[in-house]
C-alpha cells in the first residue's frame, strides 16, 4: 500500500502521537489500525481503533485536516526528513537508542547485531535501560 491511502494512514498515525504522546496510547492505537493496513484510512477502521484505545476520533480528523491538511502534511514532512536524518532509508527499521539496530526489507531481517527474535531485542533493550 504506497500513495494517497498510506500518506492519510500516516498522519493519522502522527497525529494521534501529537495529540496522545503516551506511548502506551499512541501505540496501542497505530498497532490496532496496522493488523488490518489494508483498510487504512477507512473510516470505520480509524473508529474502531480510536474507540479500543480511547483517542477522540473528531480529534484526530480535525488534527489532520487543520489549515486545509497543511497541518497534517507538515507532520509527515517533519517525520519524512526526521527519518532521513536518522540515515533510515528501509520501511522496517528498528532504532535503539539513537541507532540503527535491525532492518527487515525482503521478508529477512539484517544487521541484527544479537540476533532478530523479539527476545533479542527485548534483551537489547533492558541492557540499555540497564546502563542508563
């Protein structure tokens, strides 16, 4: 899904992160509406979703339809060149603590320095927590 459809679906995403910047909210909601991506951005999706995780769905269309959409297309620029900056040039790339630490592209992951299981990475991450 790339165009119109996946451009709406991600400022969507974003304002719900602007508007409820709780991950355990945010995310929650972004992972509801990625198990069925391919009726994103219908509105019945967004609804539901929304609903399940307790985000005010008139917010986030007035978030992404604010200044004519000028709003929600700057939030997609501002994640676009935030992305670009960061050296991400791959759709799933998992960043730990300021780098890249795994990309998937293809169907393989790569560059997994401990490995690509979920427990591998759950371990990288409590090392981390563990040094801060």
């Amino acid at each position: 899904m790339h165009g119109p459809s996946e451009c709406m679906g991600n400022i969507i995403e974003l304002c719900a992160r602007e508007l409820y910047p709780d991950p355990k909210i945010n995310l929650g909601f972004i992972m509801c509406l990625t198990r069925d991506y391919e009726h994103i951005p219908d509105r019945s999706l967004i609804e539901d979703c929304a609903l399940e995780h307790a985000i005010d769905f008139q917010k986030l269309n007035d978030c992404a339809v604010k200044e004519d959409g000028a709003h929600g297309l700057d939030l997609l620029r501002t994640s676009i060149q935030r992305t670009a900056d960061a050296g991400v040039t791959k759709s799933c790339t998992i960043r730990l603590d300021g780098q890249i630490y795994c990309i998937r592209d293809g169907g393989e992951w790569s560059d997994c320095p401990t490995g690509p299981g979920v427990n591998d990475l759950i371990l990288a991450i409590e090392k981390l927590r563990r040094q801060s």
